[in-house]
C-alpha cells in the first residue's frame, strides 16, 4: 500500500511540475488539469462496472456492495449538482456520468 501511495504522490507531483513549468497562463493550466481530472474520475466511477458482468454471471451481488453503489450515486449527485449551479464542465462530466454509472450499479442490484 506503501508503494501505491508513494506512486500517487509522484504522478501528483509530476504533474503539477510539469504544468506549472510548461503552460504558462491560468487558462491552459487548468484546462489541463481539467482534463487529466474528467479522465481519472471518469475511471473512477466507471471501475465498479467491472464487476457487473460477475455479478449476471453468478447471479449473486456479493461482489458489489449496496452501499458503495448508493454513496457514490449520491455523491456524483451532489458534484454534478454544483457543477451545474457553477456550470464547470470539468466537474459536470465525471460526475454526471458517475450519476449513470452508479445509476446502472443500483438498477442491477435491484434487478
């Protein structure tokens, strides 16, 4: 776990270096990390659905919990809803597809 964290905090690192010493206006710096953001929240969000085939296959939902699947979905909410009111497209579009994703999540464990 050490190992992983230590990762993260490089890349976070490395990434902040490099926008700070290769884009020189606030608008290309955060169109940048915009974007690195909609991407890794997008994974974010979206790796739970890994899990969805496993679950049809064995026909038990013991694989994805209930309430990983409705905190998130409310959590997407509440982003994508403050996005909204501050139209921010860089949060609006992780966390509203975040909302189908675990929309999707809750509609199989319902299913």
């Amino acid at each position: 776990m050490g190992v992983v964290l230590a990762t993260e905090a490089l890349f976070m690192a490395a990434v902040a270096l490099g926008v700070l010493l290769g884009a020189h206006t606030h608008q290309r710096r955060s169109l940048i990390v915009g974007i690195l953001c909609v991407i890794f929240g997008t994974i974010m969000y979206s790796s739970p659905l890994t899990i969805m085939s496993q679950v049809v296959k064995t026909k038990s939902v013991e694989y994805m919990p209930l309430l990983l699947s409705v905190v998130s979905f409310l959590n997407g909410l509440c982003w994508t809803s403050y996005a909204l009111i501050r139209f921010d497209i860089f949060i609006t579009i992780p966390n509203g597809l975040g909302v189908l994703f675990t929309l999707m999540q809750l509609i199989l464990l319902s299913w």
